[in-house]
C-alpha cells in the first residue's frame, strides 16, 4: 500500500495521474489544481491530452517524478477494466480508481484477470455535460454532484479514503453502494432516461419545420440529453443492458396498456385508466429529490415576461435578490413571433405573492 494518505479531513495531497483526458479526467484535473493538487496527464489521443494541458487540467505524464498517491482511470467502459489492472501494475504503490459509468462488469473483468483489488476502488462521478472531450471540462462540473463509490469487498480502507477524498475534494456529494446496486440504480435514474429521450427526439426526424416552431420548454426539456454522444452510450448500454432490459420491459407494458385504451378512448374506464396512468407518474416525479438532494418539495411557479434584448434577465434576477426571494428553478422561453422573452421562475409557496407584487411594483409583466 502507498505511503501517501489523504491528509486532515480526507483532502488530497497528490500527485494524481489522469488517465483519459475527455470530459471527465479534464475536468477532474481542472478541480484538482484548482486547489493546488499536482496533476498529470495521459491520453492515447496526443490532440486530447495537448489541449487538457493547455487548459490548465494538468501536466503530460512524462513530467511526473516518483510514484503518485492517486491514478484515476477515466477510459471508455469497454477498456476500463484492461486500463486499471495495467494501472495496478505500473504504479505498485499508488491507489487506482475508476470513473465509468457502470461498475458490476468491470469488476467482475477485473476478477477474471486475476487482479489483486485491494488497491482498486470503483467510483462514478454522476455529472456530465451534452458536449465532450477537453474543451468542455468545467473544474465546477461534479460541485454538489452524486459520486458514487463502489468498494469491492477486498477494497482497503486506506484506498477507499483516498477515494473518496477525490469525490469531496472536487465538491462532490459522496455515496457508497455495492456494484450490482450502482448498476440498478443508474440504469434507471440515467441510462433510461437517456433511451427516452433519444426515442422521443427520434421522431422529429423529417418533421416539417412549420410543426417544430410550435415546439416550447417540454419537447425541449425531454429532448435536451438526446444530442449525447452516441459511441458513449453503446458502451454504457452494451454494459449495463441486463439491467436496463429489465426496466424497459415494464416501459413496453406501460405502452402496451397506453395504446390499448387509446384505440378505444371512449370505452367504458378508459378515462379513469389515462386519469391513473398520469397519475402514476405525478406520483414517481413527487419522489425525485428536491434541492441539494433534500426532501422533494413542491414549488410555486410564475412567470415573467422581459423584453428580448441585452441585460433584461441579469436585471430580473438581480432585483429578485434585492426583494430577498431565492429562486430554485429557472427556464426560459420565447414568445413565437414577439420580441419577448418567457423567464419560468419556482420559488417556495411562501414567497410566492411576495414576489408577484413586488415584481409588478417595479414594472414587471408577471403571469402567474
């Protein structure tokens, strides 16, 4: 085991190496050195790792002299697995963490290698943008972020400090699953929503463009993770499709009972049954987590109308916090056809007529 150790309370000391330098391990290197953790760099794509070194994620790996305290393997899930036990290999006294977006296979690869995992900690940073590659990393992309840490049950306890003194470092709000659990749950909560969202977007394909200028906020809120990368989500499907079948099996029955009763809309239940239908899905939005992963809490909703040109919304939002009200959630949309603009703000229940009035004293439109 590394003599290194993170440090007070569970911050790292460094060096890390980056293996990968996409979105992800760019990002990472940009919040590491932001708080003044050396990084260094390595990825099989000399243009990748050119321009995460000059965006400031870190240093080429070549630069780095003596043995790190961390390897974070941010590879395609399809070569995780063979990246981490190389890892393993070449730096006998550092911790190897994994940052791929499904975890049981690769362990269970790993295994199959005969790999020792005491060093080896399975991690997910749940953050990511539609863009990728290193232009896109952000050092604030996991600040108040699920990351999931998945141990295996050889895991040390020094290598899982380490680990999860990455995920806190970097802002992120740290959770400890099994690999199996870790799986269940994303495919849910993340890979379905990815297989909807590009179904949906699917049928707007050769849609006449006079349709698609009716298209507001929900067709752009359904559809906004559609534009991800497709060669990514081959590898987190083919990964994770044992899972993901399993939901998607209750999806086609959910649709199977939906066209049933719309081919017959005016039979005897069928309103209840589209009542019901809706219903059942109030009741799994009620259950996502509010705020900060908090409690789920209902927000009161208004909306203001600015007028479509520099400033407006800066100006909007700036004397909402002169009336002491925080907003939660924020849209925006446009009028078709009007030089306005829509701003959809929530806020909690009981500020909600203290900002209406105090918006409309000051000359705002508000449409509640």
């Amino acid at each position: 085991m590394s003599a290194f150790r993170a440090h007070g309370r569970g911050h790292l000391d460094g060096p890390v190496v980056i293996l990968g330098t996409g979105l992800l391990g760019a990002s990472i290197g940009l919040g590491l050195r932001g708080r003044g953790v050396p990084v260094f760099l390595f990825d099989t794509s000399p243009t990748n790792q050119a321009v995460a070194v000059d965006i400031g994620a870190g240093r080429p790996l070549e630069e780095l002299d003596g043995p790190p305290q961390l390897v974070v393997v941010a590879a395609p899930p399809d070569v995780t697995a063979q990246v981490v036990e190389k890892a393993l290999a070449d730096y006998p006294e550092s911790v190897v963490v994994d940052i791929a977006s499904v975890k049981a296979g690769i362990q269970a690869e790993l295994r199959e290698r005969g790999v020792d995992l005491c060093r080896y900690v399975g991690t997910h940073p749940m953050a990511g943008r539609e863009k990728s590659g290193p232009v896109a990393a952000r050092g604030e992309l996991f600040t108040s972020m699920p990351w999931v840490i998945c141990p295996t049950e050889e895991t040390g306890a020094a290598a899982l400090q380490v680990a999860r003194s990455l995920a806190g470092d970097l802002g992120a709000i740290v959770s400890q699953f099994t690999a199996d659990e870790h799986d269940e749950a994303v495919a849910l909560v993340s890979h379905l929503p990815q297989i909807m969202s590009s179904l949906l977007a699917s049928r707007l394909q050769g849609t006449p463009l006079h349709a698609l200028s009716l298209a507001g906020n929900g067709l752009r809120d359904t559809t906004r993770i559609a534009a991800s990368d497709p060669t990514l989500w081959v590898q987190i499907l083919g990964g994770n499709a044992e899972k993901v079948v399993n939901i998607l099996h209750g999806v086609r029955e959910d649709l199977n009972r939906l066209i049933g009763t719309l081919e017959s809309p005016l039979a005897p239940g069928a309103r209840l049954d589209l009542a019901q239908l809706i219903s059942e899905g109030n009741a799994g939005q009620a259950r996502i987590p509010g705020k900060h992963g908090g409690p789920p809490q209902a927000y009161s909703w208004l909306t203001i109308l600015v007028d479509d040109k520099p400033g407006q919304i800066a100006r909007l939002l700036t004397e909402i916090g002169e009336v002491g009200v925080n907003v939660e959630d924020l849209r925006l949309d446009h009028s078709s056809g009007q030089n306005v603009g829509m701003v959809e703000l929530s806020v909690l229940p009981n500020k909600h007529d203290l900002l209406v009035e105090a918006l409309t004293d000051r000359g705002w439109r508000v449409l509640q």
